[in-house]
C-alpha cells in the first residue's frame, strides 16, 4: 500500500498493511529546510517544499497546508507576525470590538490574493507534486476559533451569555466564509480538511451543544458533499465534550493528550477513527525513542483498530528525529489487527 491507499483503507474501515502517521508538523517542517517560519507561512512554495520534505524524510502518510488562521486577516484582522514563531491575532485590536461592524463586513474572497490565496496555491503546488503517494491536507478555522479570532476570545465568551443572538450571526458569518474556503482548497486538490476549532475546548458542555456543535455539524456535512473527507481538531481537555464530537460524523477526530484515549473510544463509539494522544512534549520531544515507541503502543491499546498515529498537537520543533522516527517506526511495525496481540 501507499500511503493514499493506507489512510483511505483506514478511514474506510478496509485492512491495511500499517497503522497510517498523520501528525501536524508545522514549525517543525520549517526546521527541516531550514526556513524561518514567517517564511513557511506567507510563501506557499516554501511551505510545500517544507512539507515534502518532512513527509519523505520521516515517512509520513500526508502532506498538509496547516499554519495560523488564514481567514481572520483576510477578513480585516491585525496580525502581528514574527521572524521565526507563530503570528499572533492582536486582540487588543479587535476587528469586531464593536460589535456593530460585523453587519458590515464582506465575505472575502478565497482566489482574491490574500492569504487564503496562499494556502490555495499551496495545495495545489501539493496536489501536483505529492497527491500520487500522500494524502494532501487543506485546513479551515471551526466557528469557536474563527470567532475569537475576529471578536477576541475574552469578548466572545462573556457574548455567550450576553448576546447569543450576535454569536449566532458571527457563526453565520464565519461559518460561509469557512465553506467558501474549503471550497477552494478541495478544488486545488485537497483529499482532506482539518477544522481547527482549539477555543471549543473553553466552554462547557451546554454552550457547545447550543452555539458550537451545529456549526462544526455544518461544516463536516459540507465538506462531504465536497467530496472532502473531515478531520477534527480541538486543542486541549475536551472530555466533556467528547460524546457530542463522536457524533460529528468526523473522518476522524484528533485527541489531544489531556484526554485518555480509552476514555475517548468510550465515548465516541467503535467506528470512530481517532488520531493521537501522544503528549506532544512530555511523550514525543522529552521521551527516547524506546519510550516513544511504547507511548504510542499504549494509544494504539487504548483506541483499538480504528486508530491514526500522531501526536496530540503540533510536533514540537525541537523534537529529535530520532523519536519521530519511532513514532513512525511503531506504526509501520503494526496494523489494525496487531491490538489484539498488544494485549496479551
């Protein structure tokens, strides 16, 4: 198998010859070329290159567009970036501080220049270059992330309670301009796209079956009648949401590493293909390649043959390749089946 026909054999409930690797690398592709990161993320042939490259040296079953929101700036935001470290939305800038403007705002177009555009061209300079062998990866902001990122996440939260009518024309609003951008992305080539939604993580229960769940529903069914398949991120401690996530209908749904897995196979059934929850710093970075390798095994154990091999997060930068490569190492060695036989 080839790594298209592994995460496709997966995400199909079909065999597969290996668990496939699908970790989010991102600052840490950058290093691999060594480019600076503000270039990784504003020139989207850097970022391919970066991403091939890591992909072939580590033998990663996809290549990915992931880096910070392209939506917000496009939208009007204040972005500050910097030489070598993720860009950063000024909050104290707030394009929606008054909340009056968002009546106001266009719809941007994803083909217009901007940085949507970028990650556009991105996808399509993968597609050409790496969608025979690897799984091409585009990515959209989920409603909670792309509110706050227009709003500011302060302002967003206490508005929950204050002015649910607002959130819901602000999901509106976010959620149209995340359809016509995954639009674009599957139709440069993307096979995949992964809804960052990390400021999900915040609020309880209640709010997110109320204002978060139907919007992120709305995006996955969307992304199907795409011809996409969906991939759901939600950075941090979501296990109390964790039942409500299962029944997205997500391709498969990433667990961060606060979040055991057992616990997340419990609550999101035996068909749900789930990816993670390597501890990104304590298990991948700060571990040994043997330690690594028995981390990962005990994911696998926990999520059973319906089971995706990465991190809980982003891959840290400074990670040694050396347990990268035993990360990657545990999943080729192993298959669906082989759970069974860890757990003996």
């Amino acid at each position: 198998m080839n790594s298209r026909e592994r995460v496709f054999a997966m995400l199909e409930g079909r065999p597969v010859d290996s668990l496939p690797v699908m970790p989010i690398t991102m600052m840490f592709a950058a290093d691999q070329i060594g480019a600076k990161y503000f270039a990784y993320t504003t020139d989207y042939h850097i970022m391919a290159e970066a991403q091939i490259r890591t992909a072939e040296e580590f033998d990663f079953d996809l290549v990915s567009a992931i880096a910070e929101t392209r939506e917000a700036p496009d939208c009007g935001a204040t972005v500050e970036y910097f030489d070598n470290h993720p860009a950063s939305i000024v909050e104290a800038q707030a394009l929606l501080a008054d909340k009056k403007t968002l009546a106001k705002l266009k719809v941007p177009d994803p083909l217009g220049g901007g940085r949507m555009h970028d990650r556009v061209k991105g996808i399509a300079l993968l597609k050409q270059r790496a969608c025979r062998e690897r799984i091409v990866e585009g990515w959209m902001e989920g409603p909670c992330g792309a509110a706050a990122d227009l709003r500011g996440i302060n302002a967003l939260m206490t508005d929950f309670y204050d002015d649910p009518v607002f959130v819901r024309d602000l999901f509106d609003f976010v959620f149209e301009v995340g359809m016509l951008f995954a639009r674009a992305q599957v139709e440069a080539g993307a096979d995949v796209i992964g809804i960052g939604d990390p400021a999900a993580s915040l609020v309880g229960p209640k709010l997110y079956q109320d204002f978060v769940w139907p919007y992120e529903k709305k995006m996955v069914d969307g992304l199907h009648a795409l011809g996409a398949r969906a991939r759901l991120h939600i950075c941090g401690n979501t296990r109390r949401i964790l039942h409500d996530m299962g029944r997205l209908g997500c391709d498969h749904v990433d667990i961060d590493s606060m979040v055991p897995m057992e616990e997340a196979r419990e609550k999101m059934g035996p068909a749900q293909v789930l990816l993670g929850s390597l501890d990104p710093v304590r298990d991948l970075r700060n571990g040994t390649p043997q330690s690594v390798y028995s981390a990962v095994g005990e994911c696998h154990r926990q999520a059973g043959s319906r089971y995706i091999v990465g991190a809980g997060c982003e891959v840290p930068r400074d990670t040694p390749a050396a347990n990268v490569n035993a990360m990657v190492r545990y999943a080729r060695q192993n298959h669906a089946g082989a759970r069974e036989k860890l757990s003996h």
